[in-house]
C-alpha cells in the first residue's frame, strides 16, 4: 500500500485542516480563560491588568471572550465570526509582551506566540470551520428547510 500527496488534496481530507486549527485555537483560549479563573483568580488577573495599565474590569470581559469564543471554536459555531472577534483580545494580550522582545522564552515572555496565535485567528477567518462543525449542521439545515418556508410563505 503507497501513500499518495493527491490524497492529501481531496476535499475530503482537506477539510480537516481548518477543522484541527478551530479545534486547537478553541483549547488554547478556553485553556486562558480558565488559567485567568483558577489558577491566577480573578483577583490576581485585575492586579496583572493593571500593572500594564490595563483597567482591571477588563479581566471579566476577557474571560468570557476567551471562555465563549473558545468554545465557539471548538464546536465550529460562527466560527469565521468568533475568530475575528478574538483578535482585538489578543491585540491587548500584546501589551505586556510587547517590550520583552519576540522570543517568547524571555524574561516575561515575548510577543512571538500572541503574533502567531493573531495570525492563526485570520487565518481561521479566511479558512472557514472545515469538517464536523456546527455551522455546517446550521448551513445544511436552512438550505433543507428553505423549500419549506418557502411554501408557507405563499400560503
């Protein structure tokens, strides 16, 4: 049995890129959230915030950004949507890693990571949920139900 590149270029598999993207970005940012509730508290994430001079009621907008949008994500729904709307939140996230260089191995991080997940979050805007989504389940149940409500409105 020989493997085959073509294969690779099938529709078929080819969704699954966008899809293990979706499913990675989602674990990262729910992965976030959580890490801002449970292991730095919500507490310890203001005074962060605010060392950065940040306003610390940002935290909890933050939180349910990273939380929802993560989830969102991770099951494909509104994903190209979800996906631009994080970006402003990791534009902030830039701000205190801004300064330690692009390696994000220095001291206090450097902005190398928050980059690459901004552009992983353009990238799954242009590329769509791919396979086992819910905005594919969404998207085949209106065209299903289109002819439906179509007949009703004429009644």
């Amino acid at each position: 049995m020989s493997f085959s590149l073509s294969r690779l270029e099938s529709p078929a598999v080819s969704a699954f890129g966008p899809t293990a993207l979706r499913i990675a970005l989602g674990s990262v940012f729910v992965a976030h959230a959580l890490a801002k509730a449970f292991t730095f508290t919500f507490p310890g994430t203001v005074q962060f915030f605010e060392s950065f001079g940040i306003p610390g009621f940002t935290v909890y907008p933050v939180f349910f950004a990273e939380l929802l949008g993560g989830l969102s994500l991770i099951v494909g729904f509104r994903t190209r949507a979800v996906a631009l709307l994080l970006v402003p939140v990791m534009l902030g996230a830039l701000v205190p890693h801004i300064n330690n260089g692009w390696m994000f191995s220095n001291n206090g991080g450097g902005w190398e990571y928050v980059a690459f997940l901004i552009v992983a979050l353009g990238a799954q805007a242009l590329v769509g949920s791919g396979a086992y989504a819910v905005d594919s389940a969404l998207s085949r149940a209106r065209k299903s139900d289109a002819p439906v409500l179509l007949r009703a409105g004429q009644r």
